[in-house]
C-alpha cells in the first residue's frame, strides 16, 4: 500500500511547499528502504535529527510507513532533544503533527497505545510529559483518542471514543501547544476532509519544551495486526491552516 502522503507529494508543486518546509522543524517520513529500524529512519525537517531507541521488531515496509510491532519486553519510548535552535524557532508555540494510515488492533486483550508529544524530562518509566496525544485501545472493537497534560496545574482533555479497532482510512492528529498560556489543543481529520476541534486542556507551568517523545505500551504482536505511521512532524507554524 502506498501512503497518502507519497501520492499527495506528486500533486503538490514545489512552489506551493517551499514556504511550508522553512517552517517544518523536524520530520520522519519513513520513505526508507524496507526493515530499516527508527533509529535509522531519515530525518527531512529544517534540522536533522536521530531518534534514539528503536522498538522491537517496529520498521518502515518500503511504502513510506513506519509500521510498529512491538511487546512489553522492549522499550517503551524514544525520544529527539529539541535543539535550542528549534526552540529559538517556535516561540512560544509549537505544532506535533501525526499522520497514520490505518490501524488493525487484533490482540486478546485492549492494551495497544501510542504516545506522541513533548517531555520536560526523559525517563523510560515515568517521563515528565508537557503534552502528548494518546491513541488507545480500551475496548475489544473500541479506540480512544485523547491529548493529556501532567504536572502542577495542569489538565488534560477527556478520552473520545470515537474510533474502531480497525482504521482503514488514514487519520492525522495535530496537538498544539501554548507555553506563554500555558494551553494545548486537539485536532484530527479523515483522509483529506477538514480538521476537527477534539479538545483542549492546561499545561504545567513549570515544564518546558525540552524533548520530543514517542511512546508504545501494550502488545502489538498479533497475527495480523498493524499501526501504520505515515509521518511525525514538529512545526513551527499552523499545519491546519496549511491544509485548508
């Protein structure tokens, strides 16, 4: 299958990207050769950076997909630091977008999760989370979709179940935050359709933009089953307005 994002590339010309680019700051889109591991997966932002752990048996498939297969054995989160340039760009305000094409969630129990978003301080166990989408199974044909903040003061958005354990058509997530207010908000859309507004919350005050993280807890091992990541990117301007 080829990802939506390789199609959209063919139907965009490069005059209409170009401003877009300066403002991606980091950017994977797993057009790799096939089997190559995260940690390997070519950086295309404005500054290239490495992951720093790999998950499991979790590889790109040669058609623009990073797709994860995982247990809870391996490592549950992989982090990028945020350059002081990066953070001399963004301001107060940042973007972490997530595009996925699909998923099948087949294992006995609801357990698969997926983490997406920005630390304060890294820790395999427990790190400090600014904010982050969460993508999780809670229910044998249920999905939820949710933006969580934690610390002092801090508030996250409700769980919506709003998606099954089988996703064909593609999804992206966009989480935006706010230091100086100390806010974050939740979009999504389907395929090429418009953004919804899923929700919003409050982050600490007291944690900052220090490190990018993605994060899988649960088995993803099933016969079968399949998180299919199309592209994770860190911006510096407004990908929904990009898209209207």
């Amino acid at each position: 299958m080829i990802s939506r994002r390789l199609i959209s590339v063919f139907l965009s010309t490069f005059a209409a990207m170009a401003p877009m680019c300066a403002d991606v700051l980091y950017e994977w889109n797993f057009d790799d050769l096939p089997s190559t591991n995260l940690t390997q997966a070519s950086s295309s932002g404005k500054i290239k950076a490495d992951w720093n752990l790999d998950f499991d048996d979790t590889m790109t498939n040669g058609f623009g997909q990073l797709i994860v297969r995982r247990t809870p054995d391996g490592a549950a989160n992989t982090y990028v630091p945020i350059s002081a340039k990066a953070y001399r760009e963004i301001a107060d305000e940042v973007w972490i977008q997530a595009d996925i094409d699909g998923w099948h969630f087949k294992g006995k129990s609801a357990s698969e999760t997926m983490r997406l978003g920005i630390v304060h301080i890294t820790d395999e166990e427990r790190p400090h989370v600014l904010a982050q989408i969460i993508l999780e199974r809670t229910d044998s044909h249920q999905v939820s979709i949710a933006a969580e903040a934690f610390g002092e003061a801090s508030k996250s958005m409700a769980a919506l179940p709003i998606f099954d354990s089988e996703q064909n058509d593609a999804v992206s997530f966009v989480l935006y935050v706010n230091k100086k207010s100390n806010t974050f908000k939740l979009h999504y859309r389907i395929d090429e359709g418009p953004y919804l507004y899923l929700g919003e919350g409050t982050t600490s005050p007291n944690r900052e933009i220090r490190y990018l993280r993605l994060g899988f807890s649960g088995y993803f091992n099933a016969s079968g089953e399949a998180l299919r990541i199309d592209r994770i990117a860190y911006l510096s301007h407004n990908p929904i307005e990009s898209a209207q």
